[in-house]
C-alpha cells in the first residue's frame, strides 16, 4: 500500500514535471496573473495542478485535497498536499530552479512525500519510518556539528514587507555565525537541499503548508530536525520554518528566536 502512495504521488509529479519542461523555452510569454503583490500564478501552476489532482483521483477518488491554487476539496482523514510549482516566479524568470511538491496527510500527519526537481530529474521521495530517497539513493543531512563553516539557505519576507526588520535582526545574528547564505527561491528545493546535504540548514517565514509538508518529512526521514521558530514540531501552519541537522539546529533556533522576539516596534 504504501508503495502504491509513492508510485501513484510520484507518477503525477513526473507528468506536472514534464508539463513545465516543455513549456519552460516559452518563458516571458506564458500569462500570469498577481494572487498579491510579487505573488504569482501563471497557467503552468493551474494546468500542473490540474494534472496532479486528475492523476491522483483515478487511485484515489475519495482523498481531498489542499492544492496551493484551488484550494480545499473534499473531505476525509486522507488530504493531499501538493504546491504543483513550487518557486513561480522563478519560472516566470525563465530561472531553472522550481519543482513540484506533494505530500500525503493521513489525520493531520504527513506520512507521504515527493518532490521532483524537473530540470534537474531529481525525485525525492520519504514514507514515515522508511528514510529519504533521491533517485534511488538514500540521503543523510550534513553531519556539521554547529554553525561555524555551515551554508545555510532562507527567503526573504517578499510578502511580509513590514517583517523585514524583524527578520534582518535575525538575519544579521545567524549571517555573523555562518560561512554564508544561498536564497534559491523554491521552498521545497531548500528543505531537500538539507535533507541531502548539500545546505546546512534552511529558515523562512511566512511559508504555507503546500510549500512544507512534503520538504519536511523529507528532512526529516534523513536524519533531521525541521521546528518553528518556537520549537513547535507542527511547522505545517505555524508560519516559521527553521530545518537542519540536529548538532546544527541547537545554536540556530537560540539565536533566531532571541533575535525574533527581540520587542520592537517594527512589527
Ligand atoms: C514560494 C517559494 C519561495 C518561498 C515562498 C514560497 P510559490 O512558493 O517556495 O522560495 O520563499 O515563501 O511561497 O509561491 O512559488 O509556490
């Protein structure tokens, strides 16, 4: 059963995956339209989407869904999480580095998850208790042992303007620490970057579930720790993401939570 999850969540990201590579040399001429300021949805979202959610209902009729561009549907313990282009505006910049993410939550947990990096024809894949996978090949996070020489990857608050400074203190506490910093733009990328290790460990805030859910139990699978910047495991809806491995995410989450709740008048 649970292979068939996989194969059947792994087999609609592959088909959204193939969607984008063939549309991807039309870039500057594929129409969007702004969800908000800076915040897009392009006819590649919509159609992957729809792709995904159609090849998983022929499995699946009775699942619902939580889809990043329609929204809920359905109901039932079984819910489908799923960013069908994770990193859009970088698509829409013609910058190869988005993928697709899909995870499956049986009564809130996420037991299932794929992440397929397009470009690359990298799959990742984790099933709760069974490890990470890419390609075939299990993944371990890094095995750095604190923040001196790590590269960590976050995003900036694009959507949350007014949190800038709030997140600069931070920023400027952990940039301090670390070797440096990479901000790739596709939230997905980042937490299997970690899983992989091939990042030290990832932060944002302002993350929704669709860009989460799979990323973290990936991280997880591989040996990782992924809290909000409280501590909280329930990082899904809480808004504030930081991922590492464990020796790393022990001085990380200190620092970015004295900087974050740090008073100010800023917001
Ligand atoms: C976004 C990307 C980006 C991250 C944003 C996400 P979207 O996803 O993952 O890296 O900084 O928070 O919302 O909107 O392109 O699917």
């Amino acid at each position: 059963m649970t292979h068939s999850v996989i194969n059947v969540a792994v087999g609609a990201a592959k088909a959204a995956g193939e969607m984008m590579r063939r549309q991807f040399d039309k870039v500057g001429s594929i129409p969007f339209q702004h969800k908000a300021r800076h915040d897009y949805v392009s006819e590649v979202d919509r159609a992957c989407e729809a792709e995904i959610v159609r090849e998983i209902r022929r499995y699946f009729p009775d699942h619902a869904f939580l889809c990043e561009e329609s929204g809920e549907s359905g109901e039932g313990d079984i819910v489908w999480v799923i960013d069908p282009l994770d990193g859009t505006s970088n698509y829409l910049h013609g910058l190869p580095h988005f993928g697709v993410s899909i995870a499956q939550q049986v009564k809130g947990r996420t037991e299932h998850a794929v992440v397929y990096d397009p470009m690359r024809d990298e799959l990742f894949t984790a099933s709760r208790g069974n490890g990470a996978v890419l390609n075939n090949r299990r993944i371990r996070v890094s095995n750095r042992n604190d923040l001196d020489g790590a590269i960590l990857a976050t995003a900036f608050p694009f959507r949350q303007r007014s949190k800038l400074p709030r997140y600069g203190r931070v920023f400027q506490a952990v940039f301090e620490q670390v070797e440096d910093f990479r901000r790739a733009g596709t939230a997905c990328l980042d937490l299997t970057w970690v899983a992989a290790g091939r990042l030290d460990g990832f932060f944002e805030i302002g993350l929704h579930p669709w860009d989460v859910c799979a990323g973290a139990l990936i991280v997880r699978e591989a040996g990782g720790v992924v809290m909000d910047f409280d501590g909280n495991d329930d990082v899904e809806n809480a808004g504030t993401l930081i991922a590492a491995p464990y020796r790393v995410m022990t001085p990380l989450r200190q620092l970015i939570h004295s900087r974050w709740k740090q008073p100010d008048r800023t917001g």
